[in-house]
C-alpha cells in the first residue's frame, strides 16, 4: 500500500503526525485482513516510531498476519520510506461478522 503525505497532515514542522501514522498502519493491517475476507476491529493497536517521517514523502505500507487463533488476529505492519522502516506496529483484533459492521 502507498501513500503520499501532506504539508496539512503535520504535527511538528515539516514531520507527518503520530496519529497519521498510527491510522496508516492500522489500516494497512485491518486491509490484510479484508483481503483474505476477514471483517475484524482492532482491539489492541502499539505503534513504535524509529525514524522521522517527512510529511511530503513517499511511503509504502506492508502488513501480515502473524498468528490466527479465530476468533483473534495479530498483525505486525511497516511503514517505509524507501528500505528504511520509520514506524512499525503490532495489533490484535476481533473477527466480527460483517453484519455487525454494518449497524
């Protein structure tokens, strides 16, 4: 998954805010799951930020599952900026029926 930033997603100048990131990578895992037919809500969501991330740059977002043990999911997810992780998080969640989703 890509995404390019914004001068208006900032938090300190000229830096992507944490709650950008934290959203992005949360919705590249929940994505994993719906690709594999998995409707699901994050329950548990860390996030740890390693690097900067400039605000107009170029990221690429990748996520896996890493156990299944239904109805519970963990992810980890990787935001980059070429081959240099800048943030990266782990997240459980609940798989729920598609019905409940759309209350």
């Amino acid at each position: 998954m890509r995404f390019k930033g914004h001068h208006a997603l900032q938090g300190y100048t000229g830096m992507l805010h944490g709650g950008v990131i934290a959203s992005l990578l949360d919705s590249a895992m929940t994505n994993c799951l719906f690709q594999q037919g998995i409707n699901a809500v994050t329950g548990d969501l860390r996030i740890r930020y390693r690097h900067p991330t400039p605000c107009n740059a170029e990221l690429f977002l990748r996520a896996r599952v890493v156990s299944e043990k239904r109805p519970l999911f963990e992810l980890k997810a990787e935001l980059l900026i070429g081959a240099q992780i800048t943030a990266h998080a782990t997240a459980k969640f609940m798989e729920t029926p598609k019905k409940e989703l759309d209350k």
